[in-house]
C-alpha cells in the first residue's frame, strides 16, 4: 500500500508542477535576463557583411590619367623654374626676357597645379567608400594640398622678390618649400602602391 501511496503522490506532484520545473534537461532563459551581460555571449545574431563593391566610372580613370600627366609634367616645370629663378638671382644681368621666362613657368605651373587639384580632389570623393589605398590617398591628398598653398604663397611673394634680394630670397626658400612638398606627394604615390 505504501508504494502505491508513493506513486500517487508522485504523479499528483507531476501533474501539479510546470513543465519547465519537470524537466531539468531543457533550460530556456528569457534573453531580457542577460542582456546586460551581452559580452559574455557570442553574437550569433548578425551575419558578416560582404565586402562591398566600389566601382569607379569612366570618367574617374579620365580624371585619372590627365592627373598623372600633370604630375609627370611638373618635374620639367619645377627644374626649369628652379634654374631661371637661380639666373635672376646671381645674375647681374636680369633680362627682360629671363624674367618673362621665369613668369611664363611659373603660369605654367600654376595650370597644370590647378588642374590636378581639381581632377585629385574629384577623384579623392569619388574614392571615398573605397577602403583601399585610403590611408595613402589622404596622405598624398594632405600633402598636396599644403603644397598648393605653398605655391599660392609663392605667387604671392613673388611681387616683393621683384624690390630687394632679400625679399626674393624668401620667395626663393617659399617655392623650394612647395617644390619639396610637391615631390614628396607626387613621389609617394609612385613609390608606395598598395
């Protein structure tokens, strides 16, 4: 009798008790009871994302190639510019025509700086999204544009170096300054490909 008293009360208890407390081998916890322990656990919520495709137009590669045009360009001019300044200011004889020469380069210059700013700085928020030679595009971008400042300096230093060797010395020392930064930038991007 006292065993099937047992089992009675056993199957009283059973059919009186939640599921989840019967059976100890499926334990579910509600998420909101961890949630501020979220580091704990592996995400398994969210895929990784692809890399995205970055596609560059036509007129991107355009941009592209008059850009390293421009920059093969400018060493000519930066040499040439160099050595006519450095004849007007050792030379005792400052032509008209070794002046006008100087200028000249120095408007030539000045347009091939312009449009490659302008097809670099297109080109730099077209590449924007792109992941890829970021970290080299923002440098050279830095670089070149603390050259064009430079440059602008230059030009407008330029007027005073015409009054006193001293003045044309600092827009010496100013365009060399610019010269560097330029080769740097320039230089930088042939040299480091990713």
């Amino acid at each position: 009798m006292h065993l099937w008293l047992a089992g009675l009360i056993t199957a009283v208890h059973l059919t009186a008790t939640p599921a989840a407390v019967q059976d100890t081998t499926f334990v579910t916890m509600d998420p909101r009871l961890y949630a501020a322990s979220d580091s704990a656990l592996p995400d398994t919520t969210h895929a990784s994302r692809r890399p995205r495709a970055i596609e560059y137009s036509e007129a991107y590669h355009t941009r592209l190639k008059i850009h390293q045009i421009g920059a093969y360009l400018m060493f000519p001019l930066f040499i040439g510019e160099y050595v006519l300044g450095e004849k007007l200011l050792t030379s005792t004889n400052r032509s008209g025509g070794l002046k006008t020469a100087h200028s000249a380069v120095a408007a030539g210059m000045g347009v091939v700086f312009v449009s490659n700013t302008v097809t670099g700085a297109w080109n730099f928020w077209d590449a924007r999204k792109d992941p890829n030679g970021k970290l080299r595009r923002d440098i050279h971008s830095a670089i070149m544009l603390a050259s064009d400042v430079g440059f602008l300096w230059t030009a407008a230093a330029a007027g005073g170096a015409k009054k006193s060797l001293q003045q044309a010395r600092h827009h010496r020392a100013i365009a060399i300054g610019s010269i560097s930064l330029s080769a740097i930038g320039s230089g930088m991007m042939w040299l480091w490909k990713d």
